[in-house]
C-alpha cells in the first residue's frame, strides 16, 4: 500500500513523539527504583533490622510463651468445682477462674469501641464537608478543618488515653475519648476523600432550585456517599475494637487494664487466657461488621 | 420583564460572552441558538448566577440580579429555574423527593435537614409530576429512570419551585427525537399554561423555530440575531453557526427532531 508524503511525515512525527515519551517515562521508572532501594536501606540500617540479631532473640519468644502456657490435665480438663467449690487445679475451670471478669471487661471493651465510633464518627461527618477541597464552602474553612483532622488522628490514641487519664481520671471514659477523637480525625479524611469524588451535577442542581450550602450537602452530596460513610465506619469499628484493648494499658479501661495487670503481676497462664479471649473477641467483630458491610454495600449496589 | 443591560463574562484569556443588552418580555419562549462555544450556556447560567457576569447588570421588575448577595440570591435562583442537559436530579433520592427539592427555598434549616417536608408541598410535587406523566415514578429511585423520563422530573422540580422564569440550557441535547419532543412539547405547556418565561438553549435550529416565540442567534459570544422565527433566513443562519459562502448548509443538518405536531405558532415554519 503506496503511502502519500503527508501521512508518511505525520506517522514518522509520531514514532519520535513516541520514542521520546518512552524514554521520558523510563528514566522516571529507574529514578523511582533507584529512590526506593536508597530509602530501602536508609531505614534498615537507621532501625538495624538485621537478622543476626534477631536470631537470638527467637528462643526468648519461646521462654515467654511457656510461662504463660497453663499446665493443663487431660484427666481433669473438663472437671467442674470440687465439693469444698474449689477449681481443680488442671482443669480449664481453674485456669478461666476469673471468667465472668473477662467477660464483663470484654463486654465494656466493645461497648467502648461502639460509642467512640459512633462519636467519632459524628465530628468526622460533620468536618468532612469543608474539608472537601471542592465542597468547602471558602479556603479557611477548608484549611481550618484540614488541619484539626490532622491534628485528631496525629496523635497515637494511647497518647491521648495518657493525656486523658490525667485529666478525667482511671476508667473507660478517658479510653471512649481518646479513640473516638482518633477515629474522628481518621474516618473524616476518609469520608473528605469520598466527597470529593462525589458527582457534582446533583449539587448543582440543588444550588439551582435555591438551596444553600447546607441543602447541596444533604441532597447533593449525602445520598451519594453514605453506604460509603458506613462502611467505612464499620471497618472504623472493627479497628476501634482492638485500639480498645489496648489503651487499658494506660489505665484508660476496657480488657487491656486487664492485661496489664496480669502481665506485670503474675506473668504467668493468666496473660494466655486474657490473650486468647481478645483473638477470639476480635475475630467475632470483624466477621460481624465484615458480613453487615457487605449485606449493605450489596443492597445499595455501590460502585 | 428580564433586561440585560451590557451584560458580558471574560473568562481570564478570552471573552465568553460580549456585552449584550436586550429585554425579554415576560411569558416569552425565547429559543437561544448558536454553534457550542457560541456562549449561550455562559449567557444562560448568568441569568440565574451560576456563573457570575463580569460587567454589565441585569434586572428583572427593575430589580437589579447582579447585585444580589446571600438570601436574596438564593430567593432569585428559586424563583428562576433550571433546566440542565445532564439533568443534574440526586440519582440516589426517589423521583418524589427530587421534585420537592424545589421546595427547599421556603423551609427552614431543620426541616430541610431531617427531610421533613409537608403533605401539601407533597401534593404540588405529585401534581407537578402527574402533569408531566411521571406521577407513577414517584418512589422510584431517580436514577432507574431513562433519559427523557430524568429530564421530565427535572422539569417537575422546576415547575415545583413555582418560578417566574424557566432557563433550559440544552435540555434535549442528550434525548433521542421522541424523547426531546416529549420534552420540547412539556418546555411549551408550561410556558402558554403557566405563563412562565422560558429560555431554552437549543443546538438545533428547527426546534428552535418550531417551539420558541423568538429566536436569539449567538456566534463567538455575540448576539448576531435576535428577531422572531420567520426572520430568521438562511443567510442569518450560516452567520450563526459560521458556516463558509458557498459551504453546503441546511437546516436539516442540525436537526434532530421528528416535525413537531403542534407548532407553536402559525407563523412558525415547520421543516
């Protein structure tokens, strides 16, 4: 097939357009590379994450995890209390004695978990509107709610559970505040990102029939993105539940006061028990909230 | 009585739209035609302040628009309807509360917020939509609906928020024929009905001489016709959409419409 000059100049213009862009694209791809490997091993040399010296280590995790393995009897593993109401030593009822504690303490665990999500999601709600680069209302209250949410999920809830138990005392309260101003400062970023790819023909078709800022949020904005709210919030939760666990550790209430406490007490089949109880509690919640995230998201076909 | 006095938009390099001064008398059915990038939807979103003149003034019963700040502007746009192309209805909210959205102006924060609105502001909806024969989508989602069907209900939250002006910028640019009939036909009820002032953008000429009272011309952001369809003759037409002397040019070539069976006015050509 006889090529006429023009097309031949236009594909001859193209193949050197093409060539440069290629190489354009490569050198960036090898500066990447070469950016990463240099960071690479910046950070391991700065943490000294060698294996020389985590090998001895590893008969030491051994060590811990048999003072804290229970001596449990095959004979008497099932046997209930003994006629003075004793626990068999040996049994799984002497090694859980302190049982219904567990219980109650994993109980204000999640219960802690739940009100700080449902705080925290509230503020993160309410802040992810201006906090949307291209639904904030002007440039100040854009920055301004930026920042605070920035400030909010900065600091590391323990952090604030320590700040907070000073202020308001030992006890979940402290733990309630310190993660649900986390989970505000995380979930509304999340849901500042989801806004802003929110269609904006619906909010201009509010501004359009007169409504104001407030009326382009509800109507425009929100029906658009909250089965992407709640899913997030339920994967909030499911992280709370954890991060619940763990601020006790400073006295912010919940099983990880718990945990604390055994730990540097006793050290011994107690801290396993707890242990085991936290795993199980956790794997209960994620599966839960994972099966209602799914049922929600599913019925609202969200793409 | 809608007056424009020198209105114009610059946008930084260039100008959208050059000062154009003209009044539109109320109860028209003014039909704004041009090639895209012509300006009319620039024209058409100023009248409402979606997008702001950068000179000029514009004044409705002698009140100036371009003045208007906060509550007042939100009380002009909702007295002032419009009708986009892509629609713009909330997809994820039912066809009835799509339609009293355009009720939002008159209420309050909290009754707004919670979504409560009255049995009377529903009945008004229902009627708006039942004139538009959409009355049997209303707890539909907006977004199960068709084309034509969505254009229809936005048409019904116009006619909700009771306006003195409906401005329709390309209502039928994305309906196939029947459909921008049906919309056409529905833009020009509300218009002899109701006596609201319509101002509809349009690409084609032929809808534009069929269904308007009037027909505006604009090329490169000027008004280069202004006048009542029948004079509107081809010369002027390749003027509008640019076309070359001696470049083939035919009305046909724009159109997209099935003839309409009720035209507007006898005066009106019908191709």
């Amino acid at each position: 097939m006889a090529m006429d000059p023009v097309a031949g100049d236009a594909l001859a213009l193209f193949e050197t357009h093409r060539a440069d862009l290629l190489r354009a694209r490569r050198t960036q791809t090898m500066m990447f590379a070469g950016g990463f490997l240099l960071a690479l091993g910046l950070s391991i040399w700065v943490s000294q994450f060698y294996p020389g010296k985590l090998g001895p280590g590893v008969p030491r995790i051994f060590e811990y995890l048999a003072t804290i393995t229970p001596d449990l009897r095959l004979d008497v593993l099932f046997a209930g209390r003994d006629a003075a109401g004793d626990a068999v030593p040996g049994s799984l009822t002497y090694w859980y004695v302190d049982l219904p504690k567990y219980l109650g303490l994993l109980a204000e665990t999640v219960a802690m978990a739940a009100t700080a999500t449902m705080l925290g999601a509230v503020v993160a709600f309410a802040l992810s509107f201006p906090a949307a680069r291209n639904l904030a209302p002007n440039r100040w209250l854009f920055v301004a709610s930026r920042r605070l949410l920035e400030l909010f999920r900065g600091i590391p809830e323990i952090l604030i559970a320590l700040i907070l138990v000073f202020m308001v005392g030992i006890g979940p309260l402290a733990g309630v505040l310190a993660i649900a101003l986390h989970t505000a400062g995380a979930l509304g970023k999340l849901f500042a990102e989801v806004n802003e790819n929110a269609s904006l023909r619906p909010v201009e078709g509010i501004r359009g029939v007169g409504g104001d800022w407030f009326d382009e949020m509800r109507y425009g904005v929100v029906p658009q993105v909250i089965p992407n709210f709640i899913s997030y919030t339920l994967l909030r939760f499911e992280i709370n539940v954890r991060a619940s666990s763990i601020v006790g550790f400073v006295g912010a209430g919940g099983i990880g006061q718990e945990l604390y406490h055994v730990i540097s007490f006793y050290s011994d089949d107690r801290v396993l028990a707890v242990l085991i109880l936290i795993v199980a509690m956790v794997t209960v919640i994620d599966l839960i909230s994972e099966r209602f995230r799914i049922r929600f998201i599913g019925r609202e076909a969200f793409v | 009585m809608l007056e424009f006095q020198n209105l114009s938009k610059r946008f930084d390099d260039r100008t959208a739209v050059h000062p154009i001064s003209l009044k539109i008398p109320n109860g028209q059915m003014v039909g704004v035609i041009g090639r895209s990038g012509a300006g009319k939807s620039t024209l058409l979103r100023m009248i409402n302040r979606l997008g702001e003149a950068t000179d000029g003034r514009m004044l409705f019963s002698s009140r100036d628009i371009t003045a208007l700040r906060g509550r007042d502007l939100l009380r002009w746009r909702s007295e002032c309807a419009m009708v986009f192309q892509q629609f713009n209805l909330v997809g994820r909210l039912d066809v009835l509360t799509n339609v009293m959205t355009g009720r939002l102006h008159h209420h309050g924060f909290f009754s707004a917020m919670f979504g409560i609105f009255p049995a009377e502001e529903r009945a008004f909806a229902i009627r708006a939509l039942d004139r538009l024969g959409m009355a049997h989508t209303a707890l539909q989602q907006a977004d199960t609906l068709s084309g034509g069907q969505m254009q229809r209900v936005a048409i019904a939250r116009a006619l909700a928020q009771e306006p003195k002006i409906v401005l329709a910028d390309e209502p039928i640019a994305s309906l196939d024929p029947m459909n921008a009939k049906v919309v056409m036909d529905a833009l020009r009820t509300i218009n002899t009905e109701d006596g609201i002032t319509v101002i509809c953008n349009l690409h084609t000429l032929d809808t534009a001489r069929n269904y308007c009272d009037r027909i505006i011309g604009m090329a490169e952001g000027r008004v280069v016709f202004d006048g009542p369809p029948v004079a509107l003759t081809e010369a002027k037409a390749r003027e509008i959409y640019g076309a070359e002397a001696g470049e083939a040019f035919s009305e046909g070539m724009t159109s997209t419409a099935i003839a309409a069976t009720a035209p507007a006015r006898p005066t009106a050509l019908v191709n």
